[in-house]
C-alpha cells in the first residue's frame, strides 16, 4: 500500500481537523471514509491500475479523497484545476487521459470515460514497476505546456519522515507540484489543511485570523500585494509561525518589508520545480535571499552560473518535448545563480535575461532598485529589440498613487543612474494601472 504510512497518520489523528473546506471541518475519520467512498467510485467506473485518469478539482474534501485512493489503486492522476482554462482539452488529449473525474464547487464528483490510447514509455515504464504515477504540466508561457511524468513513489518518500503538525493555508494550486507537496506535507504531519476558493490579500488574512493558520506558502508577488494593502492591518495574524515563498525570485525590499510587519515570524525560501519536486531548503537568515538547498534524495551543482539538480524523485521525462536532463543525469534548472560556500543567490531565469550590447542584464537586480523608489507599488523589467544593441532595457511601473509622469520618470533615472551600470538604466518607461500579476499570483513577465 502506497498510501499506508499516511493512513497510519490519520488513524492517531482520527479526531483532528484533516481539512476546513468551505467553511467546514473535516476530521482525519472523515477523511479516511471519504478515501474509502472513493474507492468504491473508482471499483463502479472499473478504472483499472495504470489507467490515466484526470482529476479536475481544488483542495475539497472530495478532491483530495479521490487523488489519494487514484494513487492507492496504482493509477496515472492528471490533477488540473477546477474552472482551468482553454489549455484545458489541450492538457487532456497531451496526457492521453482515459478517464476524467471532476469535483465541482460544491464538492460533487461526476466522471466521463474518454476512450483513448494512452501509450508512451514513460507510462510503460511506471506500470511495469506497478506504481502509481504523476503527470504535471509546466505554465505553457512561452509555447505549449509541457507534460512531466513522475512515478509517486519516489515523490512521497520525503513525506515518511516526521515534522511538526501546523495549521497551513494551501494556497498554491490543486493541479501544480507546490500545491500538492504543500498537501502531503501537512496531512503526512497530521496537520490542518485550509482551503481557500480565494485567494486575495483581504480573503487570506481573515482565514488566517478565524482558524489561527501558522503556515503560509505565498508567491513574493502575492506577498507584495498583501503588504500594500491594509488587510494585514483588519486581522490578528499573530497565529503565524512561517511565511514560506518560493515560485519566483524574491525582492530584496519585499523580504526586509516582510520581516519589519512580521518580526517574530521565519521567512523560509522554499525552491522546486515541476521537474524535480521540492527541495529542503534553509534560508541563511529572514533579512537574506542566500538560501541552503538539498536534502536526502538530492545533489546541486552550477555549471556556468546555471543551478543544475540530481533527485532522486526527477520526472521519468516529457510526454510532448525532449530530455531536459545532461547525460549523467542532472537536470539544467535555468535558473541564474551566485554562490556562496553552501548558499546560493537565485538572479532569475536565463530565459529572462536581457542582453544588451554583448552585456548581460538581469531584470531583478534593477527590479530591486527601482522597487526601492517612493510610490512604487510594482515594477517588471523586460527586454525589447533594439537594432543598434540588440535589445534595451524596458521598466513597467505600478504607482501607489498618481504622480507626474514626467517627474517620476526623471527620480527612476536618477536613482538608477546611481545605483548600476548605464547599460542597466531602463531605456523606455511606462505606468500601467492593474496589478502585473498572473492568475497563479506570479509577476507577469512577459510584455508586447
């Protein structure tokens, strides 16, 4: 049973909260006979082990009872997120599903059977070892998202080990890796899971309030939208004991905002990738971006300023795209690092880099400066083409409030000017109104 040494947890937790879903709570009991209701689901639609089978829901009850027993019962779950979007059918017909099951808003399961071939050697692969599989899909921001195949297996490992049982809020994503590790790591500590329809600022410091939350896994964007605001400030958040923060580089006036409103709380620099899964990671301090990665299963190393990472829980490959991984087995994070003894400094994705004149320009470090500005709500940094060096530099600012642009584009110049190199002042500066965030609450980065 693959599964077991979680319903062992449940078992001693019988009667704790498992899940607060919709404003309900859910015991470890409830949970292990939601579990068993699921798999008499799966025995009545006859989904054998290895069938690929979707699962299109959030962190319900039902949900999570239904990716537990699809794992126990040895199939490939396909989790993708409810109401996802037009990639939807897309990421159907990418994983070759057989079989979909859906849990609405409300927590009602329905299913449809999609008559398929689901046929690849990563698929035969898990099958003939007779272990459950994972398939995750990448953003699909700059082309088609790719298709990651895990065997479960070796991602639940990490979660045999003991940790402290918290109140957590499962704020990333039903259909994304940060999502579910977050999910086993708490019910594999027989923790609480919260879950949130929502998921503003304003929506998140009241569950922190009304169920005394103590663990928060956040984007930094959605770290700075909520330090914005005033919601912070509505509601007792002294329940926190961690803010964890990952997905994306973190700015440096963010962290030092962070730890000035939540002093006694540990900011944790957390690092993964749909690839890999989630490392171990020690943040060197809460005022420091220089974070330890590693932990049993894992090996770093950069090659050319470039994180690469052995796990022993990497995905068997790609359904829709080519190995990632060199041929002794490390896989190229592109990911732009510095490093410090044990500690690394993340720069930004090599993807992000802006090259202007045979120069290398990392978006972040002038993000840092300019985020730093009075009256700067939000700032992303981004390359256009330039026929003289190649590219130059572009800066897109939110304000907190209206201002002359003509003078405030003159104090961001200035302070530039100050802080980097000339070929690092951005060239073109432009205002815009909205949030420059996406729907996972990650800074939209790229700009037409």
């Amino acid at each position: 049973m693959h599964i077991e040494f979680l319903l062992n947890v449940f078992n001693e937790a019988e009667e704790n909260d498992s899940i607060i879903w919709n404003g309900t709570r859910h015991s470890y009991r409830s949970l292990i006979d939601c579990i068993s209701g699921s798999q008499l689901l799966i025995d009545k639609y006859k989904i054998e082990p290895g069938a690929v089978v979707a699962l299109v829901g959030d962190f319900s009850p039902s949900s999570i009872a239904l990716l537990l027993a699809l794992i126990e019962n040895l199939c490939i779950v396909v989790p993708l997120k409810y109401k996802w979007s037009d990639n939807y059918t897309k990421q159907i017909e990418i994983a070759q599903v057989d079989n979909v099951f859906r849990v609405d808003e409300n927590d009602v399961v329905s299913f449809e059977h999609i008559p398929n071939n689901s046929n690849n050697r990563h698929y035969d692969v898990i099958r003939d070892r007779k272990h459950p599989g994972l398939v995750l899909f990448t953003s699909g921001t700059s082309g088609q998202p790719k298709a990651a195949v895990h065997d479960v297996v070796a991602l639940l490992e990490k979660f045999k080990a003991n940790k402290t049982a918290l109140r957590t809020l499962n704020f990333l994503f039903f259909d994304h890796w940060g999502g579910l590790n977050t999910l086993f790591h708490i019910l594999s500590s027989g923790g609480t899971v919260i879950a949130t329809k929502k998921r503003t600022p304003d929506d998140v410091c009241e569950l922190i309030n009304k169920y005394k939350i103590e663990l928060l896994p956040a984007s930094p964007t959605f770290l700075n939208l909520l330090l914005l605001g005033d919601a912070h400030k509505k509601w007792d958040l002294s329940s926190l004991r961690i803010i964890s923060y990952g997905t994306e580089p973190m700015p440096q006036s963010t962290l030092q905002k962070l730890r000035h409103t939540f002093p006694s709380v540990k900011l944790l620099q957390t690092y993964g990738l749909i690839e890999l899964g989630v490392m171990r990671s020690q943040s060197e301090s809460n005022e420091s971006l220089w974070v330890k990665l590693g932990g049993e299963g894992y090996e770093t190393r950069v090659v050319d300023g470039m994180l690469e990472v052995k796990a022993r829980s990497a995905m068997l490959g790609y359904i829709n795209s080519k190995s990632p991984f060199t041929d002794d087995g490390w896989f190229r994070t592109g990911d732009m690092v510095l490093q410090k003894g044990d500690y690394i400094k993340i720069l930004g994705r090599e993807s992000d880099i802006i090259n202007v004149g045979g120069e290398k320009v990392y978006p972040q470090e002038i993000e840092n400066v300019i985020q730093e500005l009075d009256n700067v709500a939000e700032v992303v940094v981004y390359g256009e083409k330039n026929s003289i060096t190649g590219n130059i530099v572009c800066a897109k600012v939110r304000l907190l409030k209206q201002e002359d642009t003509k003078e405030f584009r003159y104090r961001l110049r200035k302070r530039c000017n100050k802080y980097l190199s000339r070929y690092m002042v951005p060239v073109k500066i432009t205002i815009g109104d909205t949030p420059f965030v996406t729907e996972r609450f990650k800074k939209i980065r790229k700009w037409s």
